[in-house]
C-alpha cells in the first residue's frame, strides 16, 4: 500500500512543524494532510488484522502445564513487534486527525 509520497517523513515534518498562519498554507496543509487519511487509515486497520492473526497464532494451550501468567507473559513476547506497529498506526492516525481537525477550525473562523 503507498502513502502519497511513498513513505511518512512528509506526514512526520507536517506535522512536527506549527501551524501555518497564512490561510493559503493552511489550505495547502489540510489538502496534504487529508490525502494521508485513507492510506495510514488503512495500514492501522492491515496491523490491527496481522495482530489478531498472530495472536491466534501463537495462543498456547493450556494442556501445557502453564499458568495463565506464563501463557500471557510468551503471547504478549510472541506479537511484540506486531503491537508496536499497530500502536504507531494508531497514534501517528490520532496525530493526523487532530491536526485536520485544528485546520478544520481555524479555515472555520
């Protein structure tokens, strides 16, 4: 799946800069932004499904002999890097949205 420019380091800088202050920019900012939506939209939605996937996956049995603490503790060790991505969708997702909305308002004034 590709991003508008093929990767985040646009969408990182937008929005790690302030807000523009001229109308014009603002403009131009929220059109960038708003084309960021659907795909970061759905690579959180692509994670969230791989991390349910692994999950299941890597369920154990509890024939094992293991404690529900141990089977827990070996999950959550088994799906780590598939969390941490899916928690970096959802926030980098938050952060954009927040960002629309603020443009949204301040065009709005």
């Amino acid at each position: 799946m590709n991003l508008p420019s093929n990767n985040f380091q646009e969408l990182i800088d937008l929005l790690s800069c302030p807000i523009p202050e001229t109308i014009d920019e603002q403009k131009v900012e929220l059109a960038t932004l708003e084309s960021y939506t659907l795909p970061i939209l759905q690579l959180k939605d692509e994670n969230r499904r791989l991390l349910v996937l692994k999950r299941n996956q890597y369920r154990h049995p509890s024939e094992k002999g293991l404690t529900d603490f141990d089977r827990r503790t070996m999950l959550e060790a088994d799906v780590s890097d598939e969390e941490k991505a899916y928690n970096d969708y959802i926030s980098m997702y938050d952060s954009l949205v927040s960002r629309i909305e603020s443009l949204r308002l301040l065009l709005s004034l």
